[in-house]
C-alpha cells in the first residue's frame, strides 16, 4: 500500500537554527501534502497545504516565513522550521495524496510516522 | 468552523474489556467521519470511516455509527488485546472548497494490559 517516509523521527535543535523535515512518498505520487503540527494533549493542526509545483497555501495565524514549505517534486515535500524557537518545539507529521485517484471515500490520505521536534 | 471533541484519556483497560472512546463533532456541512490509529512509531492508519447519516464503519472488530441526531462517532470493540494498544483519533472531512482537510479530535491514549 501506500507509505510516506517521514525524516528525520526526531530532532533536538539550538534556538534561533533552522530545521528542516522531510516527507517522501515511496510508491505512489503525493499531488497534494498537508502540514500538521500537534501540541501535548491536542488535536492535529493543519499548517498548511501544498500542491505540487505551486506555492502552499497556509492557514490562519501559521507564519509562513518562519514554517516554509517546498513541494518541487511529485515524491518529496519538505517543512523548514526557521529561526527555531523552544515555543516551535512539537510533533509535526506530514499527510499526502494523489489528488487524481477519485471516488475513495476515505479521500486517500497517507501520514508519514511525524517528527519530533525539540528546541532547546 | 468544523471541531471535533474527544474523550480525554489515557484509557486503560485489561485484555478483552468492552472498549468506548467517544467522539463529537460540530461542522457546517455534511461532513464524512473518520477513525484513525497510530501506533507507536508509525504514521496515522484508517481504521474506519463513514460517509453518511446511520452508516456504520466496521474494521478488526471496532465499530462506529454515524449519528447525525447527536452529532456523535463513538469508537467501540467488544473485545480489546493488548495489540490494540495505540492513539485514537476521531476526525472529520467537509467536501466543497474544504475538500480534503481533515479535522481531527486530540486524540486518545489507549492502553490495554494482559
């Protein structure tokens, strides 16, 4: 079935680095990549959503010159956390589809493993 | 806007207990309901999902019924292993320009011990 290779699974950073998460899709082609980040104890929340070869759009109140997305290729899209701050310190995952496959009523999403991320 | 309200957990139980996680949710639209795992160290997995009103979602011996009257997709197993040890998360789609965002619950903390 389908996977996403999601890199690195954690990651501890000094404040004020950049990071950058990687997610791959391994055997399908991810038209489309959104972005979650989760707190302790808190929903998933979608950061933003990107569609191969455009720039991604993201949602209300998420910086987006501080979380940059890049989705060149129809297999990778990767999250730079820049200026990294110990308040970005959370668990980020990364959910792809093939926009072009229709009439799956789950919507075809596939979440990579996510990443932990700690600024110290 | 959409949300969707879980049971706080962790939930523990001991092996072949009745298992209920709770789920609610508010949205504008019509929205289809979703169920997903993780378990430790993977990514998000359907568990199972239903698309409309009164339809149940069915898949390694969970249920959830899609209650529109009650805005509510309570997760149940009859018989819980220990293998069913995870997160939950209860989520939601809207079609329409929202087509393809999911909203998820926080998710819930399952522990079952032998």
């Amino acid at each position: 079935g389908a996977v996403v290779s999601q890199h690195p699974s954690r990651v501890i950073c000094k404040s004020g680095t950049s990071v950058k998460i990687e997610c791959r899709s391994l055997d399908f082609q991810a038209t489309t990549m959104f972005w979650y980040r989760q707190f302790p104890k808190k929903s998933l929340m979608l950061m933003a959503t990107s569609n191969e070869g455009s720039k991604a759009t993201y949602e209300q109140g998420v910086e987006k010159d501080k979380f940059l997305i890049n989705h060149a290729s129809l297999t990778l899209s990767t999250l730079t956390v820049t200026s990294a701050h110990p308040e970005d310190s959370s668990f980020y995952i990364c959910s792809a589809r093939d926009n072009r496959i229709r009439g799956r009523a789950d919507y075809g999403y596939t979440f990579g493993s996510g990443t932990r991320l700690t600024v110290v | 806007g959409n949300s969707v309200t879980q049971m706080e957990g962790p939930v523990t139980l001991s092996e072949e207990a009745f298992l209920t996680i709770n789920c609610t949710y508010t949205a504008t639209g019509y929205p289809s309901l979703f169920w997903y795992v993780q378990y430790p160290g993977e990514g998000l997995q359907l568990l199972l999902k239903a698309t409309k009103a009164d339809d149940k979602g069915s898949n390694k011996g969970f249920e959830a019924t899609y209650r529109k009257e009650t805005t509510s997709f309570h997760l149940e197993k009859g018989s819980v292993q220990v293998s069913d040890s995870a997160v939950y998360f209860c989520a939601l789609s809207e079609g329409g320009t929202s087509y393809g965002k999911l909203t998820f619950g926080q998710g819930t903390i399952l522990t079952v011990h032998p």
